[in-house]
C-alpha cells in the first residue's frame, strides 16, 4: 500500500478515473454540467461511475428541455430601401463638395490646434511673403506709386 492511498480520499481517486474513462463519450457542450451533477450524486453517496452516467442524463434531459423551449419563429425579411442615390452638393460659395467641411485648413481654426498650424514655419513664411507681395504691388501699381504720402493717409 502506497502513502498516497492512505492520505487521499479513494472515492474521489474512483471518480477521477471513471471520469478519465468516460471523457471521450460525453459531449464537449454537457461535459461541465455533467461534472457538476456526478460531484453533488456522488457526494450524495452514489458510486462514481452511477454519478457519472446519472450526470449525463440529466445533463441532456436539461439540454432538450431548453432546446423544446425555444421556437424557432422565421423572421420576416425587412424590405431593402430602395431610395435614389443622393446628388452630389457643392457649396455655392467655395464650389467644393460637402464633404470638404471636415477636412478644414487648420490655421483657420481656433485652439491650440489652430496656434500650431499658425506658427507652422511654411504659414509664417506665406504670411511673410504675402506682406511683401502686398507693398511691391503698391509700388507697381502707378496710381499708388506717384501718390503722396498726404493722400495715402486718407485712405
């Protein structure tokens, strides 16, 4: 006799190998309710392969008793909307479709979106040059060139 049969319990050693042989004939879907009923019959002092097969009955009692529970009622199928496909909108102002108000310039917005886009390196230089264009173009134009100071004021 080993030490190990003395100081575990050999109903449950009984029920661990009668599981073992019995694994492969239950269904992988009952195999945790099976276990379930076998521990509490053979807690009630059945043996264990009698709780094993009494387990798998029940279990599959259970099973076809929810299964006749549920009515399979087809579900009417939902007409598909047949509507005509959208036109395409342009705005009156800009001639861009709809769609582009999401994907906005964001120097224009406000924020700390808006402050980095602002002092992007290229928006700054745009700004720069956009000045610079501004007082060639005054010095070009040869109404604002000959022009006197007296008279630039008042504009």
């Amino acid at each position: 006799m080993r030490l190990t049969e003395l100081f575990e319990n050999q109903e449950e050693l009984e029920f661990q190998m009668a599981w073992a042989n019995r694994l492969n004939t239950i269904p992988m879907n009952l195999r945790g309710r099976v276990l379930a009923i076998a521990k509490s019959q053979l807690n009630r002092g059945e043996s264990a392969s009698d709780a094993i097969s009494t387990g798998l009955d029940q279990a599959k009692a259970e099973l076809q008793a929810r299964q006749s529970n549920k009515v399979d009622v087809p579900k009417p199928k939902t007409p598909q909307k047949t509507t005509p496909a959208e036109p395409v909108r342009y705005s009156k102002r800009t001639g861009k479709k709809w769609g582009n108000q999401y994907y906005r310039d964001p120097a224009k917005s406000g924020g700390i979106k808006g402050a980095i886009a602002k002092s992007n390196p290229l928006n700054v230089a745009k700004k720069g040059i956009e000045k610079i264009d501004q007082e060639l173009g005054d010095l070009m134009d040869p109404s604002k060139a000959f022009a006197t100071s007296d008279s630039k004021k008042k504009r």
